[in-house]
C-alpha cells in the first residue's frame, strides 16, 4: 500500500482512552528538544523520558543539552544501537512516544515501531511534522518524503492490529525553525530567488506554535488517536512572501529562475552530490504545491485547538527580519537567522540523491 492511497481515519477514537502520563521523545535537538521542554512545563506528565543517541565524547553541544534536561527533571535514556529490542528497553514504562527525528533516522521508525509494540507503549507520534508525504510528478525518484510515507503505512498496516495506536500531524513549513534563505528569501539583502512563477500555494506555521500543537495532542489521546492531523499557521504564495521581503513580486531585488533551469541546475548539483541540491529540489516542490499540507483539499484540523492564535507566515518573516536588522547591527556581514543543525531542508525530508537517481532524473 502506497501513502498516495492510503486511507486513514478522520473520526476520533472510542472514548475513554487514557489518561497517559508517561512520555518519551526520541531526539533531544531540535523540535525534540521544544517538545521536552514544553512537556516539563504543560505539568501533564508525572513522566517524561529523552531518548537519544549516546554521544560521542566530542560532542560536548549534545553533552551539555542533555545534562540541562536532566535538571528539568526529565529521564534520559542513551541508546547505542539502533535495534527493536534496544527501543523496546528505552519505551519500556512509557505510554506514549514521539519521535522527533532528523531526515536521516526517518527510516529508523519501523524499528522503533516494533520496540514500542514490545514494550507495550499504547501511542505512536511520527515524525511527520512537516509537509505531507505527496508524490512528486517533477522528481520520479524516491527520497527520505518516500520513508515517511512507509512509516505510517506500516503504523495503519500492522502496529495499529497489534495495539499500538498512531497519530501523523502535519503543520507545514516552519520559516523560523527552517533557513528562509534554503526557500530563496535572503533576509539580510532584502532580496529573493523565485523558482517557476511563486504562485502556487504552501502551508507555514512557525515552530512555536508546531510545539502548542503537539503538547495539546498528546494529552487528548481519545480524541487524537488513528488519526492524521493538519494544522496550519496560514496558507501563503511564494510571491507573497517574496513582497514581505522585498516590496516586490518580481523585477527588482527578485531572481527569477525557471523550472527547466532550477530541473537543470538540480541534476548538476546532485551528479557532484554538492549539498545546494537540496535547496533546488526543495524549491522545486514548493512550485510543485507539495509544501501544502492539504493538496487535495483535506480537511484542517485548526478547529480542534482553539487556544492556539497562530502567527501566520508573513508575520513570522517580520519578526525574522527585524531579528536579522539588530543582528547586523552587532554583527556585520554575518548571518543571525540559522537553521538548525538537526534540519535537513525546506522540505523537512529532501535527503540523499545519489548519482544513479540524478542520472535517471536528468535522462527523463
């Protein structure tokens, strides 16, 4: 079964599940990271564990974060190999888990799938924060989209008979947790790359509001459970954003590049595996229309948190950039807004293209 046809339920789950009390989150950078430290503080969970990669002895940022979450009170739990059984020890006593991982561990899901069914853990989160996984008519090769796509497939296949319930939330876009540079938007020059026209439409909400969202989920797991949430900070047009930036659509301040020349340029970047690839791809989606959430007209679930007065796209560019006019005023020439180590790119899942997938994209 592919994630283009798949089926999941829209309908809330029997009444009467929970409450669950014990959490863990897999990652700790990040949105992982965000997720902790606003459990610890929603006052929710009488336990909150950190699951994470033991650390290298060099890697004294990862060190220090997780010492400062074991002063929050939150457990932590090194894992050194990447295994069901090593998952199901560090699930064991948890109601539910949330997986916050990178591009590169989305894979890594279906073995922590079989560690919480083992463990006995009643809820799955995916780490499908992001955009949806859509096919892409422009890219016929399959990338890290295509394993998130196989990862709930295999929770609504198989880990939802065995008893291990799941809830997939997409939100989209972040521009602040995300490099608005990495979609063309150059904060700091008050300039702009446009691939194709900008006038296709793509789903943002800023990361606070990402971590409202998912606090709010899990404690409401009679309501959330087996279903695929959609939450959307607003719903905005490249050339939109661009006029934020700039004061223009296009012309002066904005480059344009067509499709053909972004599709050329993508294949050039991926034959010499050179990093930049991932921008163009990513700007190539975005003109596709796969960075919204709800392509084919699914329904938002806004309505279902009503607390949350989400800060829409344009909103967040402002504050980015007069986040950026301070820092250059302290730090000339530098860059202020950075993307976090733990992205990979504006499609939150790009990754790898290797050279035979280049040559057969660039021979179609």
């Amino acid at each position: 079964m592919t994630t283009d046809t798949i089926t999941t339920s829209t309908t809330p789950a029997a009444n009467g599940v929970g409450p669950y009390t014990s959490i863990a989150v897999v990652g700790t950078g990040g949105y992982g990271g965000l997720f902790l430290r606003a459990l610890i503080q929603c006052g929710h969970f009488v336990k909150i564990r950190a699951v994470t990669r033991a650390p290298e002895a060099s890697e004294t940022v990862k060190i220090a974060r997780l010492r400062d979450l074991s002063k929050l009170g939150i457990e932590v739990h090194e894992y050194t190999s990447v295994t069901a059984d090593s998952f199901a020890v560090a699930f064991a006593g948890m109601d539910t888990v949330v997986s916050a991982v990178g591009v590169a561990g989305l894979s890594d899901q279906i073995l922590m799938i079989d560690g919480a069914i083992a463990a006995g853990a009643k809820w799955f989160i995916p780490s499908e924060f992001g955009v949806a996984s859509y096919s892409s008519a422009w890219m016929p090769f399959k990338g890290p989209l295509a394993a998130k796509g196989e990862v709930l497939d295999y929770l609504v296949g198989t880990a939802q008979a065995k008893g291990l319930a799941y809830t997939a939330i997409y939100t989209g876009l972040a521009l602040d947790y995300l490099e608005p540079h990495g979609i063309g938007l150059k904060l700091d020059r008050r300039c702009a790359t446009l691939v194709g026209r900008g006038g296709t439409l793509a789903t943002f909400t800023c990361a606070a509001d990402v971590v409202k969202v998912l606090v709010s989920v899990v404690q409401r797991p009679s309501e959330m459970q087996n279903r695929v949430i959609r939450f959307a900070g607003s719903t905005n047009k490249m050339c939109d954003l661009i006029r934020v930036v700039t004061g223009n659509r296009c012309g002066k301040n904005v480059k344009i590049v067509s499709i053909d020349e972004a599709r050329s340029k993508f294949c050039e970047l991926a034959r010499s595996q050179d990093m930049k690839a991932f921008q163009v791809y990513g700007r190539l989606l975005i003109e596709e229309g796969l960075a919204q959430i709800n392509m084919r007209r699914e329904p938002l679930d806004n309505s279902l948190f009503p607390e949350i007065k989400p800060e829409s796209a344009t909103e967040t560019l402002a504050r980015l950039i007069t986040l950026v006019d301070i820092g250059s005023a302290m730090v000339k020439g530098r860059e202020v807004v950075h993307r976090s180590h733990t992205t990979s790119s504006v499609t939150d899942g790009v990754g790898e293209v290797s050279k035979q997938e280049a040559n057969m994209y660039c021979s179609k």
